[in-house]
C-alpha cells in the first residue's frame, strides 16, 4: 500500500486534491490521505469521494503517508514539517507549494527529500464530464529538487503533476523566481488586465460586460494555442498589425508604456519574493 498525504486545503490544496480524484490518478495500492484545520471543509471529500481518509490531525498524515504534499501559507511550512517531524515514515518524500521556501533554510530542522512545486491555478480541472485530451492538462508546475530526492522519487511526483499540468524543472532558484511570477502570478495579473480592459470597452459600447469578458478571453485562448502550436510572437504581431492601422498605433503605444510599467511590475514581485 502506497499512501499520498495532503495537509492544507486551501486554493492550491483543493485544485491538487481535486484534480487527483477527478482524474483519477490512484492506482488500485495508492490511498489519498487529507489534512485541514478546518475538517468541516473537507467532509465533501469524503461523501464523493468516500476512499479518501481526511483528518484535521497533520500527525495522521505523517504516520501513514510516503509522499506528502504541504500546501499551507510560507510562514507556517515550518511548524507544519516540525510537527510532523517525529511521526515521519523512513524515507518519506516531502513536496510543499510554498513560495519562497529556501532549501539551505530548511535543512536546519528538516534534511530529508525535499521538492517545491509551484503550480497554478490555471491547472484547475473542471467537471469530469467536460475533460478532454486537449484540455485536461493546462497550466504550468515548476518543480525543483534538493539533492536528498531520488531519481524515483522525482519520476512519481513530476508524472503525478503531468497528468493535469505541463511539468517544468527548474534547477536554479533564482530562476524559480521569475518562473513563478510568469507562472504562478499570471493568473491573477492576465484576469486583471482583462477586467480592466472589459470595463473600458463596455462603457465605450452597447455590449455587456460579460460579452466583453467573452471576446478578450476567446481571443487570449486562441493566441495561447496557436502561439503554442504554429506562430512565434514575432510572427503573429507581423500578420495582425498593418502599417498605418489600429493595432500598429496600439502597439507602439503599449511597447513604450510596458516596457518601463513591467520592469517595476518585476522589480515590485521580485522584491517581494
């Protein structure tokens, strides 16, 4: 018997959990094992789910669990691990989604196999009726590793996170920080700037905002697929843009504007980081 733990249910938590069990991912000897402070979030696990064992007892997970995935907030993965610390199964795999997190800082109170996945909400997977080939893995999960994690190790984690995202290892942290920006962060700030623009458009128009919303969004869709597929960026600027028109004057105008606003943008999350 294989048992994969979870502590904390909160976005990342929940979107990792969930995509598991919709997918299916468990093999007949792999059991699903959650912890959340807060059990009443996660008994609904439990009534469609009914083989997953959910806890509000981290120490649970510790006990029985060879891989554990801690999606908690980045000052808490330090009481996490050491409270689970002394329940640890030999050779357990820890993974924590927490930003931030040094591996030269944490081999202080913990020296064991450690990965950092950062994945993003972009791979959430919708309802299972919906689920394609084309759709089901979306998204990026950067991983990177200390030296402690085995080869088979790495190979399990990463293909588990394969099969709902598109696995990047990121070897060199410095690097992990702008991925995870580019990554992690761009949900929110690519949804911020549709919302900002939607609401421009719908006060210069008869549409709705939701039509708003509707048009940016399919359009974002289909550059992501054939910038993913057939064009470099340079390609599809050239084919849209005509000399003289209306997306010409648009671009020189953003060129200027987002070349001083995304180094501060950068320089404000790299900070922060």
């Amino acid at each position: 018997m294989f048992n994969i733990g979870l502590i904390g249910y909160g976005n990342m938590g929940s979107m990792i959990v969930n995509n598991i069990l919709k997918l299916d991912l468990l093999l007949e000897d792999e059991t699903l094992f959650v912890s959340n402070h807060n059990i009443n979030k996660i008994e609904s696990l439990k009534e469609i789910y009914p083989d997953v064992n959910i806890t509000d007892d981290n120490k649970v997970i510790g006990e029985n669990c060879d891989v554990i995935i801690i999606c908690v907030k980045s000052p808490d993965f330090k009481d996490v691990i050491c409270e689970i610390k002394p329940y640890l199964k030999n050779n357990v795999h820890i993974i924590t989604s927490c930003a931030g997190i040094n591996f030269t800082e944490v081999e202080d109170y913990y020296d064991g196999s450690l990965s950092i996945v950062i994945p993003t909400l972009a791979s959430y997977v919708g309802q299972a009726s919906e689920i394609t080939s084309n759709n089901r893995r979306k998204g990026i999960s950067l991983f990177t590793h200390n030296s402690n994690v085995s080869n088979q190790e790495r190979v399990f984690i990463e293909g588990l996170f394969d099969e709902f995202s598109f696995v990047k290892v990121v070897t060199d942290y410095e690097d992990l920080k702008i991925a995870t920006i580019l990554t992690s962060c761009s949900p929110a700030l690519l949804s911020l700037l549709v919302e900002k623009i939607a609401d421009i458009a719908d006060k210069n128009s008869n549409f709705s905002k939701d039509d708003v919303v509707y048009l940016i969004t399919k359009s974002l869709l289909g550059t992501g697929l054939i910038l993913d597929d057939s064009f470099e960026t340079e390609e599809v600027i050239d084919k849209v843009a005509t000399p003289g028109g209306i997306t010409q004057f648009g671009l020189n105008y953003l060129d200027s504007e987002i070349s001083e606003d995304g180094k501060e943008l950068f320089r404000i999350l790299l900070k922060k980081y």
